[in-house]
C-alpha cells in the first residue's frame, strides 16, 4: 500500500518537472525568435 502511495507521488513529480522543463524551452524558443527577429531589422 505505501508503495503504491510512492509510485504516485513520484509520477506526480515527473509530471510537474516535464512540465516545467517544457515551460522553459517554450521561454527559451520564444526569446531566441524574438532575437532572431531584432537582428533580422
């Protein structure tokens, strides 16, 4: 039973870091286009 409460609460963290990884590339890409557009003018 407390097992199954770790296997949870793991997938719970997994879930929260993948997100907040893909959060950051999504910042990382939105800054590098916004850069790519500055110097292209």
């Amino acid at each position: 039973m407390s097992g199954h409460g770790v296997c949870r609460k793991v997938r719970k963290t997994l879930a929260a870091a993948q997100m907040f990884v893909s959060a950051k590339e999504s910042m990382t890409i939105e800054k590098n286009s916004l850069e790519a557009l500055a110097s292209a003018e």
